[in-house]
C-alpha cells in the first residue's frame, strides 16, 4: 500500500518541469508531470544553440510525463522544427501520455533524424491495485511484421499484469514509428 517503488509511473497532474544536462557531447532533457501551456521550451533551444558545435546528440526523456494535452502538444511540435540545426534526436521512455497523442496527431515524433528508442509502458494489477511501468525498446516490440506488447508480472502478487492505457494506441503509434 502506498510504498514507493522506483519504476512507479509519474503522479497524475503534476505541474511541468524540465531538467536540462550537458556531458559528453549529449543534451539530455527530462520532461515531468503535464505537458500543457506551461510547458516551455525555450530554455532547450537555448541549450542546443549554446552547444551546437559540441553536440553529438540530443535526447530527451519522456518517462516522467503524465499527461500531454493538445496545447502541450503544439509546444512540443514548435520544439521539434526550431531544433532544425539539432543533431539527431534520440526520444526515450515514451509515456502514455504522449502515445495517446502520438496516436492523434501524426507528427508529433516524425522529424528527420529523430529515432524513438524506447516505450515506457504502464501495466496495472486488478488483483493487488500495484502499478509498474516497463520500459521496453522499441525494437524489441516488433516482433518480425508483428507489433507485441510484452506480458508484465505483478511484482507483489505475481498475477498478470493489464496495460494500463489503450493497447490500439500503443500498437498504432508503434506501427507508425516503424514505417508499416
Ligand atoms: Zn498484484
């Protein structure tokens, strides 16, 4: 009940916040909680430009969204073509949110240059009310022509997990992503 475990999914609505490092010649910016009105991303532009030489590559980090709504999306979208100049980008952990926005709006990981490399994937126990997310490479959900998403074990009951969000989406925005 309650006990904190480290691949717990974001808490529901919380406010926007973006952390930003630089190392190596990656960019890395973690994106938490609503991706809405409030979410600004100039500070990344300015990022990038002020290593543009240095860059190897830009990654961002979508785990810690919750909940990405149609101005959240727009922002995002504005970020993806003033990053022309950008080396290429690589987009992990992709959260429920933005699939289910992926899944409406067909843009909004197609750039060129841009790879998604992995899925976090919230599953939810009936049995126990325990939630986990997965985090699962892109690559391995296509299984040949086939897009699999992976069966998830309660880690306190052991039952079979649900997914925790639409399944259609995922496939969908999967089946996109891959180009078929
Ligand atoms: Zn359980």
């Amino acid at each position: 009940m309650g006990a904190m475990i480290p691949s717990a999914p974001p808490p529901k609505n919380g406010k926007f916040k973006l952390e930003s490092s630089v190392k190596d010649g990656e960019a890395v910016f973690k994106l938490h909680g609503m991706v809405d009105e409030d979410a600004h991303f100039a500070s990344v532009l300015a990022t990038v430009k002020a290593n543009l030489e240095s860059l190897k590559r830009v990654r961002f980090d979508l785990g810690g969204v919750s909940h990405v709504n149609s101005s959240g999306i727009r922002e995002w979208l504005l970020l993806l073509e003033r990053l022309y100049l950008a080396p290429p980008i690589e987009i992990v952990n992709v959260s429920s949110g933005f699939v289910e926005q992926a899944n409406m709006v067909s843009n909004v990981f197609s750039r060129p240059g841009l790879t998604v490399i992995s899925f976090a994937v919230p599953f939810y126990c009936e049995k126990c009310e325990s939630s986990k997310t997965v985090v699962v490479e892109s690559k391995a959900l296509k299984q040949g022509k086939q897009v699999v998403i992976p069966d998830a074990k309660c880690p306190k009951c052991f039952a079979a997990m649900e997914l925790d969000s639409v399944e259609e989406d995922y496939l969908s925005v999967i089946r996109k992503l891959a180009g078929g």
